[in-house]
C-alpha cells in the first residue's frame, strides 16, 4: 500500500469515527463518544505521521535526483591516444580525438533551492568542454593538449544564459558554478554522465570501465 493510499484510508477512517463520535455525544452516550473520539483522534495522527514521512521521502528522492548527461565510451588509437564518443540522451552523437591518461568533462550548474527541487526543478546544466589529461603534472607541462568545446555556438535564445543573467530575479535560484568530473581512458570503457544537485557525476558502465577505475592511480 502506498503512502497516498494509507493517508487516505487513515484519513477516511478518521472521518468516520469523528461523525460516529458526534452521534454518541448527541445522545448522551459519553463514553462510546469518547471512544469513537480516539479512534478518529489516532487515525488522524496516523495520516498526518503517514503524510510527514511521505514529504521526507519525496525531498530525498529530488535532492538525489540524477539526470543523465551523456554517455562516453573510449578506443584506444595509438599510445595516449583515444578516440571518445560522446552519446545524448536525445540520440546525437559526437566523437573526439583525446591525448592522455585520464578524460574531464567541464559543464556550468545551476543549482535551485530545495522547496524549488520539490517543486520539479531539477539543477539545470550545460556541458562545457571535453578534454584529454595527463596523470603526471610534468607530462601536462610538457606533452600535446587536447580540448573540444562541447555546446557550440548554440540557440539564438539560450535558457541557459537567460537565467544566469537574470539571477537576481529568481530568488528561487541558489547557486551558480562550475563543476568537472574526471576518470581514466581506456580502450572499451563505457562512461554514464550525470547531474545531480550537487553537479556532475561519472560511473562505469562495463568492464574495461571498471578495471580502469581500479586500477587508477
């Protein structure tokens, strides 16, 4: 029975010991009133416990809501060389040449205050940039870069921008950032990307993905 349900038959129940309890009061008869008082006074109690833990679980479930962003899976063409392809939820698809050990994605965050997180408003992104890293902070000095900007020129009107622009008018808007997530290259590896309220998120997705991130110093 789901927690709707419940509310509403401990609701329902309710009602009906209150207007038995009212009868009873009618007609002099105290204590069956009393009793049918209770009853309705617990089932009521219940419905509003019923309804609080409800609430509590619905916050959770958007405040760890994930979205997801892309999926990014990798083949190795050469020493720290990679070709990665980048997969939209929406079916588009992207592919880059990456130089390196590790891969990053940048993307810009909008984050939303929790009463607006329960209303629906999920943190609102744009993926950045994608880009090849070297372990070594030597290597980064001195060997190729490689980086791709991901969102293009864009929409004549981007949502996006709108909204940074006007924070100041949506109180409702609680920060505004950058965040990255970074995992190592390998031949096979198949990434998730996602955004959560807190920003991005990478996981693997099969072996190769996973032997990579075990291994991964």
């Amino acid at each position: 029975m789901t927690f709707t349900a419940l509310i509403l038959v401990c609701a329902l129940l309710g009602l009906l010991f209150l207007v038995a309890a009212a009868r009873r009061f009618r007609r002099r008869r105290i204590m069956g009133g009393m009793a049918h008082g209770s009853a309705a006074l617990i089932l009521f109690l219940a419905a509003a416990c019923a309804a609080l833990i409800a609430m509590n679980l619905r916050t959770y479930e958007r405040l760890t809501h994930e979205q997801l962003a892309a999926e990014l899976q990798f083949s190795r063409t050469g020493e720290r060389r990679f070709d990665a392809v980048m997969s939209y939820p929406d079916g588009e698809r992207a592919s880059f040449a990456l130089r390196g050990d590790e891969w990053e994605v940048y993307a810009r965050v909008l984050k939303w205050h929790a009463f607006a997180n329960l209303l629906g408003f999920d943190a609102a992104y744009r993926l950045e940039r994608i880009s090849g890293r070297y372990a070594k902070v030597e290597d980064e000095l001195t060997e190729p870069r490689t980086a791709y900007d991901l969102h293009g020129p864009g929409p004549t009107i981007d949502l996006w921008e709108l909204i940074r622009r006007n924070r100041s008018w949506i109180p409702w808007m609680d920060a505004l950032y950058g965040s990255a997530t970074v995992l190592p290259m390998a031949d096979g590896a198949l990434y998730e990307i996602k955004v959560s309220q807190s920003g991005l998120v990478a996981r693997p997705l099969n072996q190769a993905a996973r032997e990579a991130v075990g291994s991964w110093h």
